[in-house]
C-alpha cells in the first residue's frame, strides 16, 4: 500500500473561475483585475497561453499543451523526498488537470492510505473542491489531507465557526493547518498506521461527525539543509528542461503589504556548498536547461550571492536561470556576475516609483535603485519584468504618474500594475486606521483613493503604455517565466514581445467596446499569425498600431481638445417631458423629402449628402436648446460603420456651406481617433484629469444607402447602432438614402416626447434643409426667419412652444 499520494497542482477550469468571479460584479474590483488577463473567443473565455496553445496546434496532430506550469511540481519533489526520508511511500500525480486519466487509475486500486492535496497557488477553494470530488469518484478508502499556504492562513482570516464551515464544504478527512507542515503530514500518516490518537498530532484538524477537532498549535520548523531534494527518486524524463528550485525559507525584509515573512517565520539560507551539491545533482538529471530560484530574495545576502555566482561561473553548469532580484541589494560587480552565471531574467517587486510610497510600504528600495540597476540589468543581458501595485494606502494619482515615469524613464521588458489587495494577514491591516482604509480584499476604500479608482488607474496605464517602453505582462496562466518556457519552445523574444502586444489588442478592443461579441476579424488574424510562431507570416504592424498606447494618447488628447470646457447639458431639455424617464417603447416619425430636394442637396455641396444634413441638424438642435453647440453621437456611413461623437457649433455668423465644410472636416478627424472615442469621453477619470466632464450623449444621427429595396441601416430600435454610446441615445434622426430621395426617420421613447413635439421638429429640419438647398451660402442666422417658423408652426403642447420659439 502507498502511505501518500501526492497531487501537485491543478490549473481549475478558467472559464467557470470568470462566471465566478463576474457575479461578485464587472464593476468590481475583483473582476476588473481578471479582465485584462483574457479575451473572448468562440464564447469561451482564453487566457494568453490557452489561446498560444490553441492557434499554435490548429490542423496539428494531438498534443501536450503550453501550459505555465509545465514542469515538475516542486512541492512533489521536496515532500516527496521528505516522506522518503521519513521512510514512508509515496506516489505523485503531477498536474490534476492534465493527468486525471493516471490519477483514476491509482485511485481504483484502492491501495493508498492516505492522499495530501498542496494549495501553494490557490487563492480560493474551488481547484481542491473539484480534486476532492475527483478523489470521491473513483475511491472510497483513502483519507484525504489538505495542506499549504490556503489552509495555513485560514485561521487568520476567518472565526472558528466560518473555519469549519470551509472545511466541510471542501469535505476532506484531515486539514494540516501550519505554514510548513511536511512534519505533521508525516506524524499523521504514522498515526493513522498505528492506531494512535490523533489528538496527539499537532496542527491538525480532523473530521468529528459534522465538525473538526482542532489539535494543539506549534511551531513547525524543517530545516532546509536537512531536507535536500533527492533528485534521484524521480524518474529523469519527468523532468524535462525545467527545474524549480530554493535556496532560502521566509524573507528578511518587512514589505507592509506582504505578509509572508511573518507566516514564514526566520530568514533562513543555504550554503553555497550546499546549493553546489544541488545544482551538480540537477545537472546529473541530464535534461535540465532552465532554472528558477523561487527565494523571495535570492541575492540577499550579497556576498553569499556573489559567492554563489561566482561558483556557478567556476562550475560552468551552462543553466539559463531566473530569480527574484532586489535592486537595493546589489551593485554593478553583482550585475555582471549574475550575467556571465546565466541568468536570463529577473523579477523587480518595484510597487511603485515614488519615494513617499516606498516609505509608506516599508520598501528599503528607493526610486534611485531601481534607475541604477535597470540599465545595468539591460546592459548584462538580463530580461526584466517590474511588479506594480496600484492603490497602496497613501496612493494619488500623483504618485501612480511617478511611478509610471519610472517605468518609461527605465523601459524593462515587460511590466504589470496590479490592484492593491487588503489582507488581513499583511502589516499594513495593524495600520487601518490611520490611513482611514475600510474593507477588504479588492474592495476598499482609504483616505486618499478607493479600488474603483485604482482600477480606473490601472486600465488607463494599460491603455496608455507605449509598447516601445515596456510591454504589459498578462496574468492568470502566464508570468515571467512563461517568457522563459516558450523560449524554450522556440520562439525568440522578438516573435514573444509581438504574441504579447497582439494579444493585449485584443484584451484593448474588449475594453473600449465591451458590447462586442467577437473579435475583429484583424486582430483575431494578427492574433492567430502571432500564436503560429513557427510558420511562415508576420502580424500587420498597421493593425497592431491603431491598439498601440501611442495611439491611446493621441485620441485622447484629439477627443479633450474637441469636448474642452463642453458642459454636461442636455440639447433636449425644453422639448422632452418634464420629469420624464426613458422607457424602451419607442415610436418613429417619418418624412420624405422629395427627388428634387434631395438632388440639390447632393449637387449643391462639395462634401457628402451624410455631412450636409449633419450639419442642419446642427443648426435645428443648437436652436432647440439655445445653446452655441450641440454634441450629436453620428454613424454617417451605414450600419456596418463605428459611431463617432461630434462637438458641434453652428455660430449664426457662419454659411451654411462653411458649416457642412467644417463638419465634414470634424467627422474626418474624428473618424481617425473613434476607436477610443466613447471610453475616454465616458470616463470620469480621464475628463476630471483635464479638468472638464463628461458630456451627453442622448442625439443620434445615422445615415444609410438603402440597397434593392432594403434598408441600409438595418435595426428596428435604432438604439444598437449606437452600442457604445449606452442606451442613453433618445433622440435619433435616421435618413436613408436610395439614390432618389431621402427618407428621414425620427425615433424617440414616447414617454419622453410627445409625437406633436416630434412632429414640429422633423418639419422644421425639412425645412432648413429646403432653404440651404436653394440657398448653400445662406448665413445661419438667415435660415428660416421668424415669420417663415410662425408660418409653419403647428399647435404643439404649452411645454414646447417656447422652445419653438425661435
């Protein structure tokens, strides 16, 4: 019989995890931090490996996945190697969601006393709820114990009551609650082949009926040069090229937004005569090309790092490595040494770039640090990827701008900001008050800015980064050492940095139109060249541009400077209802205008007909309000086309001809930067930051050519050719064009508006574009005179007529 099975890791099903996270909310802060890590293809959520994996083996034979967790689980070999030595059996299963088909077959012997389940990754229950039920399936016998980081820190996180609560739902037979717990696993299992009381196993809950006995606490404390990996139990190809591996436990350093020093307990090290005999057995394994130092701080202390260094250069091992890299702990001779010992990449905990935030964090980095060792990490060889946090206690958006600064000044290779996470268990929590924080997890809020903000923050650096700085790191399935693995796997780091912009184009179009259902057809291609490194075939740079942060800043500057001191009124206020609320019954106006008009209007002007009644319903509207300008929200080139928000201002000291000229001239500008109109104009964020509001968006205008006797602009409610612009569009003039003439259509929520109202005002633009018609020089202040309007005016409701009242 096998004393322990051992399950390394399972990569939960992605796409359940998004329906989970998505009903706490898409506003919320939890949600927003997933969505810029995967994008919608096929009506199935994809992670950026997932979607590698899956263009890259399109019409290729059966295959073993990309995967970011594609190698020996190190949680296998070391408590492995610790049961061994402790003279106990062990099997593995090494990736759960890969191997459940090995796993069935282990299970059904029923042949295995005991089956530990590590949680180092998991931040939720539901990867262990769907082992165990796995477990269920297909055995009776084993006991199930759970054990790691998830359960360790539970009683920190939740009352007795709540603790038990989670345990039964995850229905294991025996939680290990430490934060080591190699020794409980093994007091447990000697427990259970002997008969003796559990009671006597510390750190331990086991089941009791419907609850679970907690057992005494105590310090638990494997010394890691007591328990080195024996490399040798495991069978050589299980290995592959990749190796993880530590040479340190906990961490020196007192982050208050990290918690880990205080469960880990002690700062502890190997020798470098003790990290040589690993690395000489690791290069005995004979496969091995790649490794990763997972110490929180490998190169503290610095002269033990720089001997360590020094000995692998000695040894000539020929090992690419990575590791984690504090920047305040080292200088140029360490820099060099770590590049001619083979690293390749380094992960930067930067957090932030300003100095005050560095301070509140207890970061013993200053800013000066980073700037010194950036270029020098660059010089060596050395790939970077800088870890940001958003929205710290203390956090303005000044302190985010520095940050960036830094970013842009240093230009490591790829960068992330992520949004503050309010644990508990982290020093900061013992500080709450002073800095006013409430709440918890990724909702929150302290005296200086709240989660929604920081994610507003966050999309905008997204959005905004220029790609030649630095590129932006997908998280959930993909990390720094993906960079590494797929390398491995042949792609340079060139085609790697391509994947990540296309990619993050597609992350970028979800963003800025999250009505949409597919993928543009473009991106999907660049994406799909870009996954298909191998073959012949590049990524069209033209389309990867329009998604480029460069792009970003340049709309939204082009869209601040149309809407610049533009207010948040209505240009319906004197005609709608009073106190009236939008319904979705709505109710359409029709007017044709005659053959002979329509030619006049289409011979008389040297810009598009589209532009030309854009213009009078310009002048109708500015009139209506008794406003010098009039926002109208326009989609002037048929169904198929993005709707383009226009700032107009038909001053009466015009032509109408230079008005339609100038509107033409806007809706071409306009039409350039649209991609990002309507997430830039409807973000507060963006337009208090340039001190101006939000404008209203309820006018609509569409114009369509109307083909062998169909509409051109297809839709019944005219409301969904205007989907990024909200459903706040009440007002909608719609003309359809079939060559001959022009039918002009007037929709409106009919709780809003009376028809009478509707009625008068589709007249009266008939007959501004009758006058321009005749007249294209007309002054603006000409069309249509007093007595011309009271010559056409209709009885409308005593709410109306003075609007009218031109």
């Amino acid at each position: 019989m096998t004393d322990c099975l051992i399950i390394g890791f399972n990569d939960a099903d992605f796409e359940e995890y998004v329906k989970l996270v998505a009903s706490m909310g898409k506003e919320s802060g939890a949600y927003r931090d997933l969505d810029l890590a995967f994008v919608n293809y096929n009506d199935k959520p994809y992670r950026s490996m997932d979607i590698l994996d899956h263009f890259y083996h399109e019409n290729r034979p059966h295959h073993r996945p990309f995967s970011n967790v594609d190698f020996l689980w190190p949680v296998v070999t070391y408590l492995g190697t610790y049961l061994d030595k402790a003279g106990l059996s062990f099997d593995y299963v090494n990736l759960f969601h890969l191997e459940k088909d090995k796993l069935k077959e282990k299970l059904v012997r029923n042949d295995i006393l005991t089956i530990a389940i590590t949680t180092t990754l998991y931040v939720s229950p539901h990867p262990i709820l769907e082992i165990i039920s796995f477990i269920r399936r297909h055995n009776k016998t084993a006991r199930v114990v759970v054990g790691g980081p998830f359960i360790g820190n539970q009683p920190k996180l939740l009352e007795r009551e709540h603790m038990n609560g989670l345990f039964r739902s995850m229905g294991a037979d025996f939680y290990i609650i430490s934060q080591e717990g190699e020794a409980t696993l093994v007091n447990l299992i000697k427990a259970l082949k002997s008969g003796s009381q559990l009671e006597r196993v510390a750190n331990l809950a086991y089941r009791d009926g419907k609850d679970y006995v907690m057992t005494e606490s105590v310090i638990e404390s494997n010394p890691l040069e007591e328990n080195m990996v024996r490399y040798e139990l495991f069978p050589r190809e299980e290995f592959g090229e990749f190796v993880t591996l530590r040479t340190a436990k906990s961490c020196p350093f007192s982050c208050s937004f990290c918690g880990f020093p205080q469960r880990a307990g002690k700062y502890k090290f190997l020798s470098v005569e003790l990290v040589e005999q690993e690395l000489n057995a690791i290069k005995e394994i004979g496969t091995v090309t790649t490794l990763s130092f997972i110490d929180d701080t490998f190169n503290v202390p610095k002269e033990r790092f720089k001997e360590l260094l020094r000995m692998m250069i000695r040894n000539q091992y020929g090992f690419k490595w990575n590791s984690f890299y504090r920047s305040d702990q080292g200088d140029a001779e360490t820099i060099e040494l770590m590049g001619k010992a083979g690293c390749e990449g380094v992960f930067l905990g930067i957090e932030s770039g300003s100095d005050q935030m560095l301070a509140k964090m207890r970061k013993t980095a200053k800013r000066k640090d980073y700037l010194r060792a950036i270029p020098l990490l660059r010089d060596a060889g050395i790939s970077m990827y800088a870890s940001l946090i958003f929205g710290f206690p203390g956090e303005t958006d000044e302190t985010v701008a520095e940050t960036m600064d830094l970013i842009n000044e240093t230009k490591p290779d790829y960068f992330r900001a992520q949004l503050w996470y309010c644990d508990p268990v982290t020093p900061i929590w013992e500080e709450r008050d002073k800095y006013g924080v409430k709440g918890s997890a990724f909702t929150w809020s302290h005296d200086t800015m709240d989660s929604k903000t920081a994610c507003d923050l966050i999309d905008n650096v997204f959005l905004t980064q220029a790609e030649e700085s630095s590129i932006w790191l997908p998280q959930f399935g993909f990390e720094q050492w993906s960079t590494y693995y797929l390398q491995r796997k042949g792609m340079t780091p060139d085609q790697l940095k391509v994947f990540l912009r296309c990619f993050n184009a597609v992350v970028k179009e979800k963003l800025i139109d999250p009505g949409r259902k597919e993928i543009s057809p473009d991106l999907l291609e660049n994406l799909r060249i870009s996954c298909q490194f191998d073959r012949p075939g590049e990524p069209d740079p033209h389309v990867l541009n329009l998604f480029s942060g460069t792009r970003y800043q340049a709309a939204e500057s082009f869209w601040i400077e149309m809407f610049d001191q533009c207010d948040d009124a209505s240009s319906l206020e004197s005609v709608r209802k009073e106190n009236s609320v939008p319904d979705n019954q709505r109710e359409t106006v029709t007017l044709e205008l005659s053959p002979a008009l329509t030619e006049r209007l289409r011979l008389g002007f040297s810009v598009p007909l589209s532009e030309v009644i854009l213009a009078a319903y310009s002048v109708l509207l500015s009139r209506l309000s008794g406003r010098p300008d009039t926002t109208i929200v326009s989609v002037p080139h048929g169904r198929d086309a993005r709707a383009v928000p226009l700032r107009l201002s038909p001053s009466w000291g015009m032509s109408f001809t230079e008005l339609a000229e100038t509107t033409a001239s806007k809706m071409r500008d306009a039409t350039e930067h649209q991609l990002y109109a309507f997430h830039i104009l409807t973000s507060p964020l963006r337009m208090r930051k340039h001190g101006g509001r939000c404008p209203t968006f309820d006018v609509g205008y569409a114009y369509g050519r109307a083909e062998n006797g169909h509409r051109g602009l297809g839709p019944n409610d005219p409301r969904k050719l205007f989907p990024a612009a909200g459903r706040g569009v009440h007002l909608i003039l719609v003309v359809e064009d079939d060559e001959r003439s022009l039918q002009l259509r007037m929709s409106y929520p009919k709780n809003m508006f009376n028809r009478e109202t509707i009625e008068k005002i589709i007249s009266y633009l008939a007959l501004i574009l009758e006058e321009v018609g005749d007249n294209p020089a007309v002054l603006l202040e000409g069309i249509l005179t007093e007595t011309e309007w009271k010559s056409h005016e209709r009885e409308v409701d005593s709410y109306a007529s003075e609007a009218f009242n031109f």
